[in-house]
C-alpha cells in the first residue's frame, strides 16, 4: 500500500493533514482498539506512511520518486516541478520547526509500547495491594527466641546489627542469642513492625522497644503512595500512547525503590 493511500490522503496534502490522517487513523486501527487482524496490518501501514511523509526531505524524495499511484494523481493538481518541491520542503521546514516535526514519529514508539506499559502498571497496583494486604495482616510472636545478631559496618562509618530469629530477620540494635522478644511482623513480605526485649542477657536494653518499619510507617510510605498513583494513571482506560509508557517507567522506578527497602529493612 502506498504511503499517501495508507493515509487516505493526495500527494497535494499539507503537512497538518497529514499529521491529522494520521492520528485518526491510529485511533480506529490501534490493536488495543480492535482484534481485527487487518486493522493490525492497516496500523503497521499507517505508521510506515507517517515515518516518511511527516519528514519534508524524506517527502519530497518519496514524491521524486513517483510513489503515488493514478487514482491520486487524478484527484490532485498537477505535479509541481523539482524547483516547487523544494521551495515546499523549505516553506513547510519554516512554518513547522525541525524539533516539532521530527517529535511526532515517537508517537509511533509511544503507541507501539503502550500495551506493555499499561500492562506493567496493573501488575504494579496488583503488587500495591499485596503491599496493603501485608501490612494489615499482621502475625503476633509473644515468644521470638533471638538465634543471632550480626554486626555490620555500613559505608558511611555507621554500623547495625541483624538480628536473626526463628521466624524472621530484621535489623536492630545488638543482642545476645538467646534473648526473647515479643514481637509483631506482617504475613506476605515478613517486615517487622514492632517488638519488645522481655528477657535481656547482657546488653540490658530497655523492656520495651519498638521498632517503625520505615516502609509501612516512616517515609518510606511516600514511595508507595507515588507508586500506586502513578500506576493508577498508567493503567487507567484511555487513548494509548505517551501516558502509558512513561507512567510505567516511573512506577517501575519507584517499585525497584519500594523492594529494596523491603529487603533491607
């Protein structure tokens, strides 16, 4: 199919009708619009159409070329010479800057990976959910026996210990194996929410202390909030296009942040 009638459009057409041919027709032939195998390879087709016509330079050596078929030539004026065409080329170049004319093929991109990125922001509010079922389901240890505790030094001249029981592994401040807590952490992703020392050994810590998991209950909570929102902007029903895409990068970006805290609280 040639480019012009992919666009159902004359070789006359100025570049705004093009750009409006083209948006139309992505529209009614976008395969997250229609299953219709012919409207898929109509699709690839408009695009194709767009890449080259959009593009003055690339235009005028399609049209040098003689690409357009007799049915259009019939419905157009005569073919202007080579001096005409690129007096057009250079007229349309001024009316429509380089930047703003070589912005639109990326709408193809865009449309291209809009499925998948509205697929990665449903698989990422499912991921919120899990996150707000894990923290309201929350399992109580009245009797957590200490196994370990570890001492590491961090790479800002800091240290922290890591605490190891039989039914989790947190950090926390050190104490000796044997030790017995009493102690709250959530079902799915094992955070521990809070516990108190009721049996102390050596270090004497305080009977009661409590520790905020930072991604439940301290700042880290804004990273799930901008995720879920993000997501639910990605995945809500709409035109496909530059909004999906970059809604599931950014929450994608945020989720990478929200699991490794996860891990290394």
């Amino acid at each position: 199919m040639k480019h012009y009638e992919a666009l159902e459009l004359t070789n006359t057409a100025s570049a705004a009708d093009i750009r409006s041919a083209y948006r139309r027709l992505v529209l009614l032939t976008h395969p997250d619009r229609t299953s219709d195998p012919a409207a898929h390879a109509r699709y690839l087709d408009v695009n194709a159409a767009y890449e080259v016509l959009s593009d003055p330079t690339r235009r005028a050596a399609y049209d040098d070329l003689g690409h357009f078929t007799a049915s259009t030539l019939a419905t157009s004026t005569p073919a202007p010479n080579a001096g005409d065409r690129r007096r057009r080329s250079a007229s349309s170049t001024r009316h429509h800057p380089r930047g703003k004319t070589e912005a639109y093929p990326h709408e193809a991109a865009y449309l291209r990976y809009a499925p998948l990125g509205k697929a990665i922001c449903k698989a990422l509010l499912v991921f919120s959910l899990l996150l707000g079922i894990d923290r309201v389901w929350v399992l109580n240890y009245p009797r957590e026996e200490v196994q370990s505790c570890t001492l590491h030094s961090s790479k800002k001249g800091g240290s922290y210990c890591v605490i190891r029981t039989q039914n989790s592994t947190f950090r926390g401040p050190c104490m000796n194996a044997g030790e017995v807590l009493d102690m709250r952490r959530t079902a799915l992703f094992g955070q521990v929410l809070a516990y108190k020392v009721i049996e102390t050994r050596q270090y004497g810590l305080p009977s009661r202390y409590w520790d905020e998991n930072f991604i439940y209950a301290g700042a880290g909570l804004i990273f799930v909030v901008a995720m879920v929102l993000t997501a639910s902007v990605g995945a809500w029903p709409g035109p496909a296009g530059k909004r999906q895409v970059e809604c599931a990068a950014t929450a994608a970006i945020l989720a990478i942040i929200v699991l490794w805290f996860l891990a290394t609280s």
